[in-house]
C-alpha cells in the first residue's frame, strides 16, 4: 500500500479521510496546513498527497510552490481536494504539478478510497514548465 498525507485543516475532514484511507491498508500521515505539512513529508516520504487548497498558516497554493522548490519527493502524486472546481487556484494547482482535482461536495467519503487507489494506479503526469 502507499504513504498517504492528507493536508487538510478541517479536523473532522482529516480524521474521517485518514480512517478511511487507513482502513484500506495505506499509511497516513496528516497534517492541518502546507507549513506543517512541508515538515511532515521531509521525514514521511509521502506517494500521494490529499491537498486541500484554502487552509490558514500557508495554503495549498503556497504548499506546492515550496515542495516544488525543495523538490522532496518528484513522484509524488498530489490530488487537489476542495470545493473550488473551476478557480484559477485549481489551474495554478495542475501547473505546480497536482494529478487530479477531486470536489469535496462531490465526492462521498466511502468513495474516497477509491479514488485514491485509482489516482495511485495512474502513471505520473510531469509537472508543465514555466515559461
């Protein structure tokens, strides 16, 4: 099964995704926004990240931007999870490098695993260069 880290500041959210995706034999780290999760995926070694976009301390936004920097982990898989389906912060999100932007409204928390197991099936789409 896969390391999974869920940045989400929602507390409810983020237990019921790590209960969810923890009873499907994955390996759950969370984290309640992009500062913290910077540090947490230094020392977890994530291969999907669960990335919620609007978040205090430092958002989604600002999260892939700095892990894109450090350039930590270049395979990881990162779905994009929030209610803002057709913003601009998702497009900046798919050009920093996200996989697949997944609506929070839509997307009941039984099949939530599913997804994640199909996200982490697909092959990796690279990042888009910036001019």
């Amino acid at each position: 099964m896969a390391n999974i880290l869920i940045v989400e500041d929602d507390r409810d959210l983020n237990n019921a995704y790590s209960i969810i995706l923890n009873s499907e034999g994955h390996t759950v780290e969370t984290a309640f926004n992009g500062e913290e999760a910077l540090r947490k995926a230094k020392i977890f070694s994530p291969d999907l990240i669960l990335l919620d976009l609007l978040m205090p301390i430092m958002g989604g936004l600002e999260f892939l931007q700095a892990y894109k920097l450090i350039k930590l982990h270049p395979d990881v898989k990162v779905l994009i999870f929030t209610n803002m389906e057709n913003s601009p912060e998702v497009a900046e999100a798919y050009r920093l490098g996200a996989q697949r932007c997944i609506i929070k409204s839509w997307t009941a928390p039984h099949n939530l695993a599913r997804v994640v197991n199909d996200s982490l099936q697909a092959p990796s789409i690279p990042a888009k260069k910036s001019k």
